[in-house]
C-alpha cells in the first residue's frame, strides 16, 4: 500500500510538470518608451533634414510552441508621439534655403509594426540555449505635419521586411534570465507616400534599406509560469534614395524629385507580462 501511494504521487508529480511543459501557447503584453532621431542626407552625405522625439508604444504578442524546440510567434507595435523637425524651405525650382533654417515642433509621429516569425531552440544544458529565427514584418511610419501647419504636408512610410534573428538563453539564480538578441532586417518592398495641400498623392519606391535590432531581455520567471521583462533595446534603419524620380507639375514649371536616403535610430526600454 504504502509502495503504491508513492507510485501515485509520483505520477501525480509527473503528470503535473509534464502539463506545465506541454502549456503551448504563450501571451505577451507590454508597453516601451524610445527616443528616435530620423535623418534623410543630400547626394554628397550632408544633412538635409532631421526629426527627432520620444515614443511611447503598446506591444502584443502571442507564441505557439509546436514542441521544445520548433515555434511560431506573431508580434505587433503601436507607437505615437511628438518630434522636433529640423530642415530647409525649398521653393519650386527645387532650391533650398539650407539646412536648418526651417524648424517645426511637436510634429505628430505614429508608427505601427508587425511581423510572423519562426523560432527554433537549441537546448546546450539545463541552464543554456541557442535561439535562431526568421520571418516577415511590416512597418508603418506616419508624420503628420498638417496638424500643426495646415499648409506643411503629411508623410507615410511603408516597408515590408524579412528578418534573421539569434540569440542566447541563460538561466540565473532565483528563477531570473538573460536573453541577448540580435537581429537584421532587409527591405523587401518599400514605399513612400506624400500628402500636400491640394495635390494629389505622390508615390515613390524606396526598397534598398536594411537595419539590425539589439536587445537584452532580463527575465523573472513566477510559479505560476508566467514571467515578467524589463528589455534595454536599440533599432536602427539605413534606406537608400529611391530608386526613380518623379516629375511634379507647378503650372509653368516642372522637376523630379526623389526620396533621399535615410536613417533611423531608436534607443529605449521595454516592459512586458507574458502568461
């Protein structure tokens, strides 16, 4: 008798850590704070203009463990706030006034990502994993510059991407982890819209960017299974000029215009409950 309630507590004891591991989807909710500075550059590598501001954003995510090692995740991003632009008045003959001699401030910014991505794991010990990954995103970036001059124009910004990613999981005393993460995207459809007073859209490709992303999530990991993450981040994007000019229509005159090349930096912090 006494060899068989051992025998059923121990099965018991089984039971319940194999249903704990066998738990295959996981939720992620969150929010993160970032400063983003924006840059676009003339032929010759001098600045034509800059925003710069600070984003709040909400962050979602769910993941499907197929089993320990193979999984899919599906994650997404709002983000709004205000940035400071810094630029040039250029009139119809496309001559500009120079750098720095137009300013705006509290220009609306919106921004919206999301992105599918697998994820294998390989397991080094009880202690250590490899993490790699890929997938697809697609980011929106919006500036609404009529809102604080209705005679300034809106802007939209539309890339899709794919994405490798690698990364480390390391087990810390206390229930606590590290999980440092890089990963490098590759524009594989860009476009970028304009909006002026009483004109209609202008459209431009502009494909040839690539950025890399660098994290360190620091875990704490509960009874329950659930954990929370505090994630030190930095973004970063570089587009190049878009790849053919459009010609604008001013009445008595006409000139191309391009999309000049770019850059982006993002630097903040995220907190997430995943469950």
């Amino acid at each position: 008798m006494k060899n068989s309630a051992h025998f059923c507590l121990a099965v018991l004891a089984l039971s319940a850590a194999v249903g704990a591991q066998a738990r295959p989807v996981e939720f992620t909710v969150g929010s993160e704070y970032y400063n983003e500075t924006y840059r676009e550059y003339e032929k010759d590598g001098s600045r034509l203009m800059q925003q710069k501001g600070n984003l709040w954003s909400i962050n979602a995510g769910v993941k499907y463990r197929f089993n320990d090692r193979h999984a899919a995740k599906l994650e997404g991003r709002y983000s709004r706030g205000k940035s400071d632009y810094t630029g040039s008045l250029q009139n119809r003959f496309g001559e500009s006034t120079g750098y720095g001699s137009a300013t705006v401030k509290g220009s609306p910014r919106r921004v919206y990502d999301i992105r599918a991505l697998y994820e294998y794991t390989y397991p080094v010990n009880d202690r250590f994993s490899l993490t790699a990954g890929t997938g697809l995103g697609h980011r929106v970036l919006r500036d609404l510059n009529r809102r604080i001059d209705p005679n300034d124009y809106d802007r939209k910004n539309r890339t899709t991407y794919a994405q490798i990613n690698a990364g480390v999981n390391v087990a810390l005393p206390a229930n606590f982890e590290i999980a440092p993460r890089i990963a490098y995207n590759r524009a594989v459809k860009g476009r970028q819209y304009s909006y002026e007073p009483d004109r209609e859209e202008t459209r431009m490709k502009q494909g040839g960017g690539q950025g890399i992303e660098v994290e360190v999530p620091v875990s704490k990991k509960f009874a329950n299974g659930s954990k929370i993450t505090l994630t030190p981040f930095y973004r970063g994007w570089k587009v190049k000029d878009s790849n053919f000019t459009v010609t604008e229509d001013y009445g008595f005159v006409q000139f191309g215009s391009i999309e000049p090349k770019n850059r982006t930096q993002e630097t903040g912090v995220r907190l997430q409950y995943s469950f």
